[in-house]
C-alpha cells in the first residue's frame, strides 16, 4: 500500500511550490505531497487516487480560484468522499 496524500489546490503555482516544499520537509517520510491548480484537476486525482486505494486524508485549498472556489471544491470531495 502507498504513502497516503495530502493534496494541495491552488491557482498560483508560487504558492503551491512554497506549500509543497514545506511540507515535504515535515511530511515527506510519512505522505506523498501532490498539488493540482484547479478544482476539476483536484477531482480528478482524487478519482484516481480513490480507484488505487490511497488514502487522501488532507486537502488544502485555495478559496478563490476560477472555475472552482475553494470550499465548493470541498463540498464536492466531502460527497465524493465523506471519510
């Protein structure tokens, strides 16, 4: 069984950089940091995360994206996934 993710969403790719590498230097021996710059591709690498059997515990998110804002996004995961 794989690492589970913690899966950070953000329009601005500076910031997900940033995020990413601070939490890879707390995170990285017990989670995979994966990050996405919008809600659609947030739902999708949960459907394939979902469909291999690893666990997503943590998602961080930007509130105001295009498309997508950031709690609908957790809206949508929540009944995607309610764990």
């Amino acid at each position: 069984m794989s690492k589970p993710v913690i899966l950070c969403v953000d329009d601005e790719r500076n910031i997900l950089t940033s995020l990413k590498e601070q939490l890879r230097r707390r995170f990285q021996s017990q989670y995979l940091i994966e990050t996405v710059e919008s809600g659609e591709e947030a739902l999708e690498i949960l459907t394939e995360f979902m469909e291999s059997a690893t666990d997503m515990p943590v998602v961080i998110a930007d509130q105001i994206m295009p498309g997508m804002k950031g709690d609908e996004l957790l809206k949508e995961i929540h009944i995607i996934s309610p764990k």
